[in-house]
C-alpha cells in the first residue's frame, strides 16, 4: 500500500469488499484489511498501554467484532485472489 492514499469509508453502512473481486483487486482489497486490522489490533494492544482493558466491555466486545470482520473479509479475499 506504500504510495497509495487511505480510503474513504462507506457512508452506507454496508460492506467496503465488492461482492467477488478477483486478481488483483482481491489482492489489493486483502492489503487493505490486513493494514487495517494490524492497525486495530496494536490500538487494541500494541504497546501495552492498558487501553483495551479500560474502555469497557461493550467496547471491547465492538473491538473483538471488527476484527473477526476484518479477518473473514481477508479470508475470503485470499479465496478469491487466486481466481483471477
């Protein structure tokens, strides 16, 4: 992703993956939502900071929600990268 800006994210409130990209697309949206979780996840724990354990449960549990979001959405992409 070095070069590119960060996107924008949906005002819909739907899905940011097309419903099947392939090739490359799959290849560049499975970059995206590997950056993005990595980036949640050092949020969530990354220097040991104590923040995750201070902002709540119901906000821990919206934390833990996207990232098995963002997980499923990258397996899926690798699934389809490899059918373009």
């Amino acid at each position: 992703m070095a070069g590119r800006s960060t996107p924008q994210s949906p005002r819909c409130g739907c899905s940011s993956t097309p419903s099947n990209p392939t090739g490359d697309d799959a290849r560049d949206l499975l970059e995206t939502k590997l950056a993005q979780l990595n980036s949640l996840l050092w949020c969530c724990h990354g220097d040991g900071n104590g923040w995750f354990e201070e902002a709540g449960e119901k906000h821990r549990d919206h934390m833990l929600w996207i990232a098995a979001d963002l997980a499923r959405e990258a397996e899926r992409l690798l699934e389809w990268s490899g059918r373009g």
